[in-house]
C-alpha cells in the first residue's frame, strides 16, 4: 500500500513525498522523495492492469499570509513500474512550469492516463496519455477546469468509458 503525503501547506517540511508500506501500515518507507522541502505528493493512482505501475503528481508550493505561491522545479508527474521501489519523472510533452496536478489512470482502457494540470499560457488544463505516461496531449486547455487550485485539481476516471473524466473544481 501507498500514500500520498503533501506535508504542512505553510511551512517546509522533510516527510513528505510516497510512503510504501508492506506491512499493513506497522511501518512506511518513503520511496519518493520530494525534490525541495516546498514539494509535497498531491495525488497518487494505480494502473488497474498492472498494480505495479503508479502514477504521483507531485506540488511545489508555499503558502503564507500574505501570498499563495503554487508551481516550481518540484512539481510534476512521476510513474514507477516497479510497485513504488523506483521512480521516473515524466517530461515529455508535458508543460512547463506546472503547479498542481491530479493523475488518475482509467480502469477502462489499460495505459490510458489522465491529469488535469495547472500552468499559465494556454498550457494548463487537461492532458491524456494513451502509452502509459510516454507521451501525452493537451485534450483541454480551458481555464475554468484549473482555477483554485490550491482546493480543486482532482480528477477521477469512469470505471467503464475509457473517454470519460470527472474534473472536481
């Protein structure tokens, strides 16, 4: 089992991140590390084909009194292949500068991936990959389904329609 931690929304932190446990919850390891104290873990999916491969969208963000900050080096989207033990980052065709991100991979068509994204330029919004995180495609880049990020960008794919998607904001 796996959890997404994304710390204290006001002050860095150094327990953030993936925790894996297999031990029904008496011990967690954390096997994704943030990569600043200012990222957390948003969200975490599972490939319902292959329990093997996992998805983390992580976030780098700092909140204050007087100023939301939400987007960084740290955030981004992450897959193992291997149960949680290894992660890669995933760069391609994915935008710059994101800030948070939901992922959820479809329990109706294996290898399909879906993750609403916030970044500014026409380049948020929501992306699909049909190649398990390869290669992704701006499906829809309208600016309502990323506002308030700092309590939305949630995403849940139907059990059944491999196109259908459920964007919480």
């Amino acid at each position: 089992m796996w959890v997404a931690a994304q710390g204290n929304a006001y002050l860095p932190g150094s327990n953030t991140g993936i925790y894996k446990t297999t031990d029904g919850g008496a011990t967690w390891r954390r096997v994704l590390e943030p990569l600043n104290e200012s990222t957390g873990a948003v969200d975490l999916t599972i490939d319902y084909s292959n329990p093997r491969i996992l998805f983390a969208a992580m976030w780098d963000n700092q909140r204050t009194a007087w100023e939301l900050r939400s987007g960084g080096d740290g955030s981004g989207i992450w897959r193992s292949t291997d149960g949680g033990e290894n992660w890669k980052r995933l760069t391609d065709d994915l935008p710059d500068g994101m800030g948070k991100i939901g992922v959820a991979a479809s329990p109706a068509r294996s290898g399909r991936v879906w993750a609403v994204i916030e970044a500014g330029d026409n380049k948020g919004g929501l992306y699909r990959s049909d190649d398990g995180g390869d290669s992704w495609e701006q499906i829809n880049k309208e600016r309502n389904i990323q506002t308030r990020s700092w309590y939305y960008m949630h995403i849940f794919a139907d059990p059944s329609d491999e196109n259908t998607v459920y964007v919480l904001n």
